[in-house]
C-alpha cells in the first residue's frame, strides 16, 4: 500500500494547494514504514491538476492531509483514493499514528479556496 501526503520537507502542510511536495510513502504487509520518497508538487492547485490520476499510478490508496477545498478532496476520491483530514506534524509520526488507527478524517474542507474559484476561470491557486 502506498500513502500520498501533500508536504512542505518532512512536515505536513496545511493545506493540499500551498505543498512543495508529497511525500509518497510505502507501506510493508505487516503495516511499517518501508520506505518515504519525494514528488514534485505541481503549480497548479489540486482539483485543476492530473495530481489523483498520477497518485492511483502510483499505486495510492489513501491521501493523509492538513485540509483541502471540495474541489481537491472531489478529484482524488474520484479516483478511489480514500483522504483523511486534519493531520499536521512530522510526516514519520503522522503516518505511524494513521497506521495504529488514532487518526480519523476531520471532514473539513477549506472553503476560502472554493471562493477563489468563483474570482474568475483563470486564477491558479497559489495556497
């Protein structure tokens, strides 16, 4: 199993659109960290990006995250990815403590990022 976690260095970011990059960690059959690589982020916020797409190519299965707008959360449950809000931290801990189930969704949504959609079709998120 492989988890997504949109991240600024080995920290959780706040919010999916502001991350530099995703920390795509593999996860062994007796549920322990195997190994953490690096993605780039894109420059364009998640809902208007390939971003779940290229997750499930991965092999993603569930996304840890700070908070994201609807938008975000939409496109990447879309593909079957399960996300799980309201983490923050140390990327190592934040997947330990999903793994031993003490992390459960918030069911938050950022809803600033919704209203800067409505600005206009061709504002590119910069959160």
């Amino acid at each position: 199993m492989k988890i997504a976690i949109p991240a600024n260095g080995n920290k959780v970011e706040g919010h999916f659109g502001k991350c530099n990059n995703y920390a795509i960690v593999s996860i062994s059959g007796d549920n322990k960290i195997e190994n953490i690589s690096n993605y780039d982020a894109t420059d364009s916020c998640g809902c208007k990006s390939n971003i779940a797409e290229t997750f499930l190519g991965m092999g993603v299965k569930t996304m840890l995250a700070g908070n994201m707008g609807k938008g975000a959360v939409d496109s990447i449950t879309s593909q079957g990815i399960e996300v799980v809000r309201g983490c923050k931290g140390d990327i190592t801990a934040v997947v330990n403590e999903f793994l031993d189930n003490k992390i459960i969704d918030s069911g938050e949504v950022c809803f600033t990022h919704e209203q800067h959609h409505a600005e206009g079709s061709n504002h590119i998120c910069s959160h």
